[in-house]
C-alpha cells in the first residue's frame, strides 16, 4: 500500500483526451445517422387510442387517419402498439373481436427510442429487432412520436440526395 | 466506401430478398390471409398466367376490408391494387432505386422482377433495413439495444 507516488512535474502531465480521435464518416449519410437525433426524422402525426377502447376504436382511428399502427397509451405512457399486422393475425377472421378491449389484442410494451437518441438506434431496433413501428418517447417517457417504415424510407431517401 | 455510394452502385440483387408468394385472381380474400400468416409477409402478388404481376393484396387492404366488414369469401381480383410501375424493380436496378420507388408509390413491398418480367421475389423497408446492417454493422450494431434513457439507481448504490 505504501506505493510512492510522483508528484507530476509541471510540464509533464498529459491530458487523456489529447489522442483521442473524433469519430470519422465516410459520408454525410453516415453522419447523419450516427450524430443527429431522432427528433429531427419526421415522427409526427401519431395515432393514437387510449387504454381502455375497444378494438372497433383503434380501427376507426386507423380508417380515418390511414395509418397502419395506432400507440395504445394510458396517461402519456406508451402500454402497447397495434398494427395491421396485429388485425391480420387476430382480427381478421374473429368476428366477435370488434367489442372487445384493445388490451387484449395489441402487441404490448412495445420497444420504444427517445427524441434525443441518434437514428442509427432506430434503424437498429427495426433491423435486428424486427419491430416495424417504434414509439418515439420524449425525456419524461412521454408518448410524442412514431416511427414506421415510411418514414424510415423518407429520411434516408432526403439525406441520400 | 460510405453508405451513400453502396447504396447508389449495389445492385437489389445483394438485398436480402424474400420469396414472394404469388395467387391468380381468383383466390379468396380468406386464403391470402392464411397464406400471408403462414409465410410472415405483408403482402401477396397477384399474377397472370404466364407470373406477371398485376396487382398486390397487402395487408393495408385486409385493414381496409376488416373496417368495412367486407366478407373474407369475396377474390383477392375484386380487392388488389394494381402494382405502378416505380412499384417493380429488377434484379440489376441500383439499391437507391428500390428506395426511390418505396417513396415515389409510398409502399413498404416492391416487386422483383427477373429479366421476362416474372416475379423473382419480394424486398421492402425490412430487407432495406437489414442491408443498412449487415454493410454497417459499426454504425448500427454498437448501437444499444436497451431502451431506458436513465438508470433507475446510481451505479453502485
């Protein structure tokens, strides 16, 4: 324990930062979707239903705005996701489904990413995890945005340019 | 070599490309269903006799169907959309194209077609997304997967 230490002589001291390279792009691409943030894709308008509609609800909604996946939110927090996936794998051919709660048919505790998260993030979440939809979340978990494959597309296809 | 110029040189051929599942016009609303469960995908082709697509029934159209209680014995002829012609790319077009297309049409599934115009396969904003990957795994992968923005307690404590 009574290792002796060196003071530092002044002059000598290096600073741990001082070899540190920033990280370097191939292209402007590439940056954007390391070093912006995801509040800066187009996340909005967002669909949504709250906790307690029925199914019949959420496929009104998504008849009215033409969209494919509704947020099923319960005071600001993102509970679940239902998509048009979820109406042809559940709905589709149970013809008592309409009445019943949305709860028991959406996809629950989706996979979600924050507005100050970089867009590779979500493009990871949908390649690896598979997720087509993600709820955007702002800093105090609430519901503020979407992201789907349309979007996705969109933003890659403006910063290709 | 970024992104940008794979994306723009690549051919769809080094997409990851799904098998696409092709019905003639007569089939029931109800069968595509199962055959879209079946085989995990979004979307059927619906050809002619000699495998040119001619329309495509999604799973946009089984919402739109579900919401106007339309009955599942009714063809996918009477409920496809025809296919445009941005909404096809061949196997030789460049990685942006297919992009450029999913724009254009604002479609998730676009048609690959071989060189006589019959369906090869079927790729979209998933095989996009894995392509994006599987060339930048440094970009994408080191990304966390984990979704909380805060540690519930301070490390250690």
């Amino acid at each position: 324990m009574g290792r002796k230490r060196n003071p530092v002589e002044p002059g000598e001291f290096e600073d741990p930062l001082s070899n540190y390279d920033p990280p370097k792009f191939a292209d402007e691409l590439e940056r954007v979707l390391c070093e912006t943030e995801v509040a800066q894709m187009p996340i909005r308008p967002l669909a949504f239903v709250e906790k307690d509609a029925s199914v019949q609800g959420a496929l009104d909604v998504m008849a009215k705005y033409e969209c494919s996946c509704v947020v099923v939110q319960d005071a600001g927090q993102a509970v679940g996701i239902f998509s048009a996936r979820d109406v042809l794998n559940k709905v589709a051919d149970d013809t008592d489904a309409r009445a019943k709660p949305i709860t028991e048919f959406m996809t629950p505790a989706p996979r979600t990413v924050y507005t100050t998260d970089c867009p590779a993030k979500a493009l990871n979440l949908m390649a690896i995890g598979g997720f087509r939809h993600i709820p955007v979340l702002d800093t105090d978990d609430k519901v503020v945005g979407i992201l789907g494959p349309r979007r996705t597309t969109e933003f890659l296809q403006d910063h290709l340019i | 070599m970024g992104l940008r110029e794979d994306i723009m040189n690549e051919t769809v051929s080094q997409l990851p490309l799904r098998t696409a599942v092709t019905v003639p016009p007569d089939t029931t609303v109800a069968q595509a269903v199962e055959m879209m469960r079946n085989t995990r995908l979004g979307c059927v082709f619906v050809v002619d006799e000699r495998g040119r697509p001619t329309g495509k029934f999604t799973e946009r159209q089984v919402l739109k169907l579900v919401c106007g209680c339309v009955p599942f014995d009714q063809t996918v002829g009477q409920h496809m959309v025809p296919i445009p012609e941005s909404g096809c790319v061949k196997m030789t077009d460049p990685v942006a194209k297919v992009l450029q297309g999913m724009q254009e049409t604002r479609l998730r599934f676009l048609c690959v077609v071989d060189s006589e115009g019959k369906v090869a396969g079927l790729t979209g904003q998933k095989g996009l997304m894995e392509y994006v990957t599987e060339h930048f795994p440094r970009l994408i992968k080191v990304q966390m997967m984990t979704s909380k923005l805060h540690m519930n307690t301070r490390e250690g404590a």
